[in-house]
C-alpha cells in the first residue's frame, strides 16, 4: 500500500465533517431508501435492469449504430469514439466554429471522467458547473467525494465563505440564503452562455432520445437556453427499446436519493427550436473510453449495467468513514473502484481495491444486480497474478495451510506472551500477527485444538445412531473457540447424530482468496474436498459462516476463475452437502429431532441482541434461524441498531486496515451496548473474536458468544 | 386517482387545487397573479405560454385585469418573471408528476425560469403511471418531453432539503373537471 495512500485515508478519517456528514445521511438513507420502495418488488425490478442493460452490453455496437441513425434522423450531429482526447478536440472544435465563450454544466461523469474541464479552460472557454454540488466543489478547487451528492464533506461556513468570495459580499451560512445566492449567481451564466454541456441517464437505441434526470433543474436551463446543447454520454447508457426507461426511471431515484421520482426528467429527441426560432445545434457524443473491452470481458461485463445511482457508496461501511477523496479523481465507491480499474488503468485501482471489506451490502441493494464484491474480488486476483504476492503474505500462507504447525506457532506465540494474558485475552502477539491486537484483544490460544479435542471426545455418545454429518471446523474454532466446536457437536449428538472430523481438512481458503492469492485458495480448497470426499455422510456442518460460503460458493467460484474445471463436479458436490450451523440445527429442531428445554432460563430469561454476520445474511441469506434457535432457548430478544452492518472484522482486513477497522468495530460496540442487552450472539467466530476482543479492550461485560454455545445448554 | 396524485404530489412540496369549470381555474389564476403582486415591472412580470386553455379567452382584457401578464414574450422576459403558466399535457397519479411535450421553447422557459411555476391540467388527463403515460405520448410526438414532479430542490448543501434552486420554488397545480375542461 502506497504511503500517500494510507494518508489520504487517515486524512479522511480525521475529518470531521466528512465521517460525520456521510454517516449520519448513510444511516438515514437504510430507512428511506426501503421508505421509497415499499410496495415495489424490488427483486422483479433489477432483474429486468440487469436483463436490459446486460442486453444493452452486450450490443453495444449495434445499439450505438441504431441510436445514431434515429438521432441523427431527428437533426442531432452524433460523434463516437473511443478516444477521450478526440472528444475534447471535437468540443473545443465545435466551440470555435461558433464562437462560444463561456459553457454551462449540467452533472456529467463522462466529462469527468475525461478531464474536461481544465482543457475547455485551456482552450480559454469559460466553463460553470450549475448543479449546486458541482458548482460548490468547482468553486474550492476540489475533487466531488460522492457520485450524486459531490460536496458532501463541506460544511455550510465553508460554502459561505467560497460564496463570498465569488460575490464580493459577507454572506451568512444561512442555507436557502446560500442557494438562492446560488440561483442568482448562475441565472446570469445560464442566460448568457453559447453552449450548454450535459451528460444523460439513458440514451435509447430505438427513437435516438436521452433522458435526463435531475433535481435543481439545471440541466432544464442547460439544454434549452444556450444554442448549442452537446451531450456526452457513456456508450454504457444506451438501451435498446424506448420502454426500457420505464425501470431505470423507478429505480434510479429511488435507489440514489430515496425520491419517487426526481423533480425534472426531460427527455430530448433531435433538435427542437431554440428561443430566436432557430433550431438548435444538438451534438451527441458517444464515449467508448474502453467500455467496449469491458463488455468484452466475460466476467467484467456486467459492470456495465451501472445505471449511477450510488447506492452501493450510501451503504458501505468502509464508504461512509473515508468518503470519495481517497478513491481518486473521479469515481467513487464499489463501482467506482471497478470503473477506474478499466477506464483509468487496473494498477491504478491497487490501493482503492483493498479498502473493500468485502461485507456485501451493496451487492445486496445494487438495483442493476451487479456483483459489486466479486468484481473487486477479480480486480485483487488479477492484480496478484501480475505482480505476485509478498514474501510476508507468502508466509502466512505457507503456514496457515499447514495445521500442525500453524497451531504450534500460535500456540508458543500465546504462551510467550503468557504474562500478558489477561481475562481470557491476549494484549500482544509476536511476529508477523501483531498488527491483529492493534485495535482488540486477540483470543488465547487453545492448548490443545479442537481437532484433538475431538479424539479424546467420545463418539459413542449416541444412544441410537440416526445419520451422520461431517463437522467442518475452520481455522479460528480449530485453534480458538474449540469450545465453539465442541457445542456444535454435542447438539448434534444429542439428536442422534454422529460426528466425523475428516483430519486432513483445512483452512476454507478465504483468506487467500480475499488477498487474491487465487492458487492457494485453489490449493486448499483441493485438500479439503479430498478430506471431506473421504465421508460417507449427507451433510458438511459448519459454525463459520465464512466457511460455509466457501464450501456452498467459493470452491466453485475459484476454480472457475482458475479454469481448474476437472474440480468443479466434486466442488459441486460439496456445495449441496454443505449446510451452516443454525439452519441445520433449525431443521433439526422443526423435524422434532431436538427439544428445548422447558422454562430452563425462565426465572432471568436474559437480554440478548443478536449480529448478523456479512456473510450468514447476505451470501447464505440467514437470519431468521439462529433468533428462533435463540427465543426457543428462553433469551429474551431485543434488536439493535443496524444488526446487519459489518463488526469490521473481514478476516486479514483488520489486520491491513486496522484505522478502517477500528471505527467501524467501535460503532458495532456502541449499538450492541445501545439495546441494555448482557449477552450478544452470533454465529461467526470471526465476528466473536472482533467484538469480544472490543468489549475487552473497552473493559465492558458484555457476554460474546456463539449461538451454539448459548444453546447448547438448553437442548435436551 | 386524483387522491393519489394530490397526496402524492403535496409529498413533494407542490401545492394542488380543484376546480370543477374552466372559468372557477381562471377566477382563481387571475386572484392568485394578484395576490402575489405581479407587475408591470421587471421580476414582477407573469408569462402565460400558449395553450389550450387560453382558446378562446381574451388575452388583451386578461393583460388588463393583471398589468404584468404577457402571452408573447421573449427568454428575457421569462426570466424577469415572478410567476409562469403553462398548461400540462398528463398527469400521473403514483408519482404525483405532470408530463408535457415541451417541444415549443416558450413552455420550457415560463416553467422553467420564474420563481413560480402555475401547471394547468384536465382532471380527466390523470394517468396511473409511468407505463401508462408512455402509451399516450413518446418521442414521436415529442421532441422536449418534460416530466416535472414537484419544484425544483436541491440538499447539495449539507444535506438540508432546501426548495427552489434553478427551476421554480413553487409549483401550483390546478386541476380542472369535465370533458373539454381545457375550453373557454
């Protein structure tokens, strides 16, 4: 990670004002963002956006010949390229035929994105940004932090003082004084400008119209009152039929700012008659910018379904503390790493790629269903297949993937620092792992790991055996949480279930994976199925949600990156068997297979909230389980604020952003103590090992536990 | 229908009227130029794009009854307006929008440029939604095709919600009833 990097963030991270203003409206958007769908199959609707702009990507030649064709039809001039530079030329060329001097601008990324304009300012054209934001951030010099709303980390005295300064008056920091400071100001240029620059939202194949959406309705004036209206348009924009609007329109605004529908929508077909009766000078550039390689590429494509609307930086953790600065020049957010990875360059996107904790909840929002997470996933792979990993990641893998000794070394770790164990944890770890206690208390660990736990367990402790199940430990309940592991297999016992441990199994992979170590994922993934492979049983168990998705997804997902298809059918395989801990044991309880105990926890029934873990919500899509597992059990539940939001952990994340990860894991405290519950449950023991090791640092008792632990006890 | 739309619409900060004649709509246009001091003097001028409404009426005694109301008018008198009219081609009720064909400039400039915008439109034009209007109207008919859904906003500045940026602050909307509603 580069050093100017790391500053920038912690920069950002210093900022008030930013990490304020973007939790605070990221907090509020959760609520009326569902506010704005209610009644809306939310489902249904992406999925026929997804299918039209995955359409639309995939004929982007032939869409890009029918709009021109239809535009031009209608009196429009369309010019396409594929070279940023030659749309510059061409702008500047048009400017010049026409004598323009001053330019107003409506919102447009695409212009952005090819720097325009500091060369129209060059080639001495004067331009103004109108959106409000836009012109505010023109205004200081800056760079937009956020997609839709750009001058979102500024306050109203630091407007107030970029507005004095441009109307030589002492202006309060009164708002709608501000903005009406706003109106007048740029009334003026509106009137006065020779040509107006816009992007657009849509551009249909079918009749040769953009449609363009916004609030102030600058881009209103933009194309209506100066004479020349250029509009530079992503090729990525354009649909194929007039109707496909229809659910763009729904969801755009919905999805960007919670509105039913924004206050203007225009939607502009060839040239229509400018004031003095003539008609006006339409120009229509479409941006190729390598969007075309994009669609070209199989696991890219879908990238280009965008349709802009910035959710997916509303509702990201990691978003809504660092802003858009530390993402670079121009886009921002999820997508925004993956669209500068291609239109800017794939080395460029290195250091923004790591800031994704890989959490999932813009994948879950994204209203073009674009799989935000894996993208950026294949950005890492892709960027360590090219420069190779480091000799310290190469090193921690090297030992990870071999058990005995990755015990051993935790093991001696945890006992030199022996001194420093107190109340279960350890404050500081030698070597390479002793970033981890940076931010939390790390567990001790086990003495003996749950894998030999196991051995001395007797396995005869069913009275008649009813089905087999292969318990998948994972690395933190092998070394950390035997106790974990244990839980899990005396519920199962108690339904008459046996246990196999296949020894050979090992690390699920996810760690190499989510560094983009792709081969070693690849590696551990062939161990582990020839070790599970080795039992006869219908189900693979695991308490780790992360596990759990790499056996249901990731085996699949990897070898499919890597082309190593001989595995796929026994990854397969492993994927149908393979079952998380809570619904297994939900299954179980519905079947009457295991009984509760009756009123065992009636006389305190204590507080308890419950964390949803990333991947056991979104990937695996539980949550309603592991509560009732719970309530059944006589907890009394109560939820907290934002149950579903990362603890920070991300597996190595916390350990290469600890700054990220630290406030991210402090707001998680803060909503769990929030509730007055004494216990909060979960059913990763990533999430256990974060939060435990906050409250212990914070020297807070508040209990940490997994929900096998917690209802292990109340199983007859 | 017209609930929907009118709750819908006041949702989004415009402010929605009933009217069950043509005349009752003009009685009420002519009372609110007034009330709202439109003048014969720049910033206090109001434009009355061409419209259906307007068959018929006599915009000279109109001009007269309201110094300061202009039918002809040019970009810059448009913007030294206070108020706009302009009469609506459909309305859609789930969105609380009003959708014209704003192909002819002086409709975009009197809803566009003044600081308040008064939309006209038959009750009897009140679609359902989006899919529906796109049944009645579309590129063919329409070059400028405006959809406007409550005044112009912005929340660019700390995300306070704040009305009236580039287009108007205020958005009236007057429904009239009864087939040819639009007829004086």
């Amino acid at each position: 990670m580069k050093k100017e990097f790391r500053e920038s963030i912690n920069t950002a991270l210093q900022n008030a004002n930013l990490t304020g203003a973007l939790g605070r409206f990221s907090e509020a958007y959760r609520t009326s963002r569902a506010r704005a769908y209610e009644g809306i199959d939310f489902e249904a609707l992406r999925t026929r956006i997804a299918e039209l702009k995955s359409y639309a990507a995939s004929h982007l030649d032939m869409l890009a010949e029918t709009f021109s064709q239809n535009a031009e039809a209608r009196g429009a001039k369309v010019f396409r390229t594929t070279n940023p530079e030659k749309i510059k030329e061409y702008i500047v060329n048009v400017a010049g035929e026409n004598g323009v001097r001053s330019v107003v601008k409506s919102k447009s990324m695409a212009s952005e994105e090819i720097h325009l304009n500091p060369y129209l300012e060059d080639h001495g054209i004067h331009v103004s940004e109108t959106d409000l934001g836009e012109w505010i951030i023109q205004l200081a010099g800056q760079r937009p932090s956020h997609m839709v709303l750009p001058a979102i980390h500024m306050t109203k005295e630091e407007v107030a003082e970029l507005f004095s300064k441009e109307v030589h008056e002492r202006l309060s920091t009164d708002i709608p004084q501000l903005v009406k400071v706003a109106r007048n100001r740029l009334r003026t240029k509106f009137l006065n400008a020779g040509m107006g620059i816009s992007g657009a939202n849509i551009a249909v194949a079918e009749t040769g119209s953009i449609v363009i959406v916004t609030n102030e309705g600058n881009a209103r004036l933009v194309t209506t009152l100066p004479k020349i209206h250029i509009a530079i348009i992503g090729i990525e924009k354009l649909v194929a039929e007039f109707k496909d609007i229809v659910p763009i329109l729904t969801a755009l605004p919905k999805s960007a700012t919670a509105q039913l529908l924004t206050s203007y929508v225009s939607i502009i077909t060839g040239q229509t008659p400018n004031t003095d009766g003539s008609m006006k000078k339409l120009h229509i550039i479409l941006m190729d910018n390598r969007r075309t390689e994009m669609a070209n590429d199989p696991r890219f494509r879908q990238a280009l379904q965008c349709i802009r609307c910035a959710s997916c930086l509303n509702v990201c953790p990691v978003f809504r503390l660092v802003g858009g600065h530390v993402f670079g020049k121009v886009y921002t957010g999820g997508i925004g790493t993956i669209l500068t990875a291609w239109f800017d360059e794939m080395k460029k996107s290195e250091d923004i790629q790591s800031l994704c904790i890989q959490c999932g909840n813009c994948k879950e929002v994204c209203p073009a269903k674009i799989d935000i997470p894996e993208l950026i996933l294949e950005i890492r792979r892709r960027l360590v297949k090219d420069a190779g990993q480091s000799i310290t990641q190469k090193a921690i893998f090297y030992v990870v993937n071999n058990r005995r000794l990755f015990h051993s070394m935790l093991r001696t770790a945890s006992l030199t620092q022996k001194p420093f164990v107190k109340g279960g944890f350890i404050r500081h770890l030698p070597m390479f792992l002793s970033d981890l206690t940076e931010l939390r208390s790390l567990p001790p660990i086990a003495p003996v790991p749950f894998r030999d736990k196991f051995k001395e367990s007797s396995r005869s402790k069913i009275s008649k055996k009813k089905g087999k199940v292969v318990f998948f430990a994972g690395c933190l309940i092998d070394f950390a949480y035997p106790d974990m592991g244990n839980a899990v297999v005396k519920i199962l016992n108690k339904a008459d279930i046996e246990v196999a441990f296949p020894e050979d199994q090992t690390c699920c992979g996810a760690p190499a994976r989510y560094s983009g170590a792709y081969e070693v994922a690849g590696q551990n993934a062939i161990d582990n199925i020839k070790a599970l492979m080795k039992e006869d049983a219908q189900y693979i168990v695991s308490a780790c949600p992360t596990c759990t998705v790499a056996l249901k997804h990731e085996f699949i997902n990897t070898f499919d990156s890597l082309g190593k298809n001989d595995w796929l059918p026994q990854a397969r395989e492993i994927a149908g068997r393979a079952m998380d801990f809570s619904t297994f044991v939900k299954k179980l309880a519905d079947e009457g297979r295991l009984t509760f105990k009756d009123g065992a926890l009636e006389k305190s029934s204590p507080l308890l909230t419950y964390h949803d873990s990333c991947h056991m919500k979104r990937t695996l899509n539980v949550h309603d389980q592991p509560r009732e597992l719970l309530k059944k059990s006589g907890f009394d539940l109560v939820e907290m604020f934002e149950s579903d939001m990362c603890c920070g952990m991300g597996g190595t994340y916390s350990l290469k952003l600890p700054e990220i990860s630290s406030p991210i894991l402090q707001r998680k405290l803060k909503n769990i103590r929030s509730t007055s519950a004494s216990i909060v449950a979960m059913d990763c023991p990533g999430c256990v090992m974060q939060i435990k090791g906050g409250f212990d640092k914070e020297g807070v008792a508040i209990k940490v536990m997994h929900t096998a632990e917690l209802i292990e006890q109340q199983i007859e | 229908m017209f609930d929907i739309f009118k709750m819908r619409a006041e949702a989004v900060n415009a402010e929605v009227h009933r009217f069950r004649s043509g005349s009752a709509a003009l009685d009420f246009v002519l009372r609110f130029l007034q009330k709202e001091g439109v003048t014969d003097n720049p910033g206090s001028y109001a434009v009355w794009a061409d419209c259906r409404f307007l068959d018929g009426a006599d915009r000279k005694q109109l001009s007269e009854k309201v110094p300061g109301l202009k039918f002809d008018f040019s970009r810059e008198t448009a913007a030294e307006s206070k108020i706009g009219i302009t009469q609506m081609d459909w309305a859609v009720a789930d969105t609380g929008s009003l959708v014209q064909d704003s192909t002819a400039v002086e409709q975009r400039l009197a809803s566009s440029l003044p600081l308040i915008h008064v939309a006209l439109a038959a009750t009897d034009r009140l679609l359902a939604d989006l899919p529906s209007l796109l049944t009645k109207i579309g590129p063919k008919e329409s070059g400028y095709m405006a959809v406007i859904t409550g005044p112009s906003r912005t929340a660019d500045i700390e995300r306070v919600l704040t009305i009236g940026v580039h287009g108007p602050e205020r958005l009236i909307i007057i429904f009239v009833d009864g087939p040819g509603a639009m007829d004086q």
